[in-house]
C-alpha cells in the first residue's frame, strides 16, 4: 500500500516535465516568429525609404536635358527690335488703320485677313512702343504672343518654350461710312496687355498664331 503513492508521484513529475517543454518550445516559436516579423517590417520599411536608382537617373536626365535646352535659347538669342511687316495680297488701297500699343511687355502680334484667312501682316514691337499698320477696308483678327520669361529667339522660335500665344476677341473691323459732308473711315487698335485684357482672352496654339487654323 504505500508504494502505490510513489508511483502516482512519479506520474505526476514525468507529466509536468512534459507540459513544461512543451511550453517552452511553444514559447520559442512565438518568439522566433515576432523576431522575424520585426525584421521582415524593418526591411520593408528601409526599402520604401529607399530612392530607386532608375528614378534619380530619369530626374538627372531631365534636369540635364532642361539645362541645355535654356542653354541653347540663350545661344540663339537675338535683340528684340521693332518691325512691321506686310503680307498683304489684294490689291485694294489701304485707307483703313489698326494701331498697336505694347504697353507692359514685348509683343509680337499676327494680323489675319479674315476674308482669306491668311497672315496679313506681323508687328513685333517691344516694350512701351506704338506702331500703326494701314490696311484695305475688311475685316480682321489680332493674335498676339508674349513671352513668360526666356529670350529673343526670332520670329520662328519666339522666346521659345516660355511664350504664350492668345487670341484677342476684340473687333478688327475697318470699315467707311458715307456722310453728308463725304466719308469717314472707322479704324480699330489694340493696347497689350494688361494681365485682366490677358486672362479674358483665349489661348492659341503656336501653329494657330503663326498661320494655321
């Protein structure tokens, strides 16, 4: 009878030598798993913060690309100076006049015939300048150009990637009305531009400027 308790005593050790490494390889996993999600973490946050070569290497390419194009319109640049040139093609006595006033910025404006829809005539006139072109009777469009910084370049590149191109909706019409005493011609002008005159009128293409539709 009282060797029976010893074994029930034995039992019990063995058991609880058991349950104790099974806790303990339970316990090693959990913590060998929270170490590696850690690291895992760790890692992706260091590769997010990270900047992808390919990137800087496209921004360099950019930027090296942008510093030879102002480069290149700085070498070709050219002194703005005032012209008036005449592409008129009828043959009709220029009786009418359309006055240019470049009050705050150089502008170089394109006159449209609108009865052929080409080019009539060019004003490139600079800062705080007036020119005056004498026109046949009809009806007209003004397009204007100015630039937002950059360089003279002529009048094919303008002052390249920074000019802006508009359409002025104002009345070009240069017509003559008959009164008792004889005739009077009624005569149009454009004053550019005040950033307000700017915004009201509409945007254009460089090919509609220089001549396309």
């Amino acid at each position: 009878m009282a060797f029976k308790p010893r074994k029930n005593q034995n039992n019990n050790s063995g058991a609880a030598a058991i349950i104790g490494i099974v806790v303990t390889v339970v316990l090693a996993y959990n913590i060998s798993g929270y170490i590696k999600n850690r690291h895992s973490n760790n890692s992706g946050s260091n590769i997010s913060g990270q900047t992808n070569p390919e990137t800087n290497n496209d921004l360099s390419k950019i930027q090296s690309l942008d510093q030879q194009r102002q480069l290149q319109e700085k070498n070709n640049a050219v002194p703005f100076e005032k012209k008036v040139m005449y592409f008129f093609s009828n043959q009709e006595p220029a009786v009418g006049k359309i006055t240019f006033e470049a009050e705050n910025y150089d502008v170089v404006f394109t006159v449209r015939d609108k009865a052929t829809n080409k080019i009539a005539a060019v004003i490139q006139l600079s800062q705080d300048r007036t020119a005056e072109l004498n026109v046949p009777l009809g009806d007209y469009s003004v397009n204007y150009a100015l630039p937002n910084g950059g360089t003279w370049q002529g009048l094919e590149n303008l002052w390249g990637t920074f000019t802006s191109y508009h359409y002025s909706n104002q009345e070009f019409l240069i017509s003559r009305e008959n009164t008792a005493n004889g005739y009077v011609i009624h005569n149009r002008g454009i004053k550019c531009c005040h950033q307000t005159v700017v915004a009201s009128n509409r945007h254009i293409s460089k090919s509609e400027f220089l001549g396309g539709s």
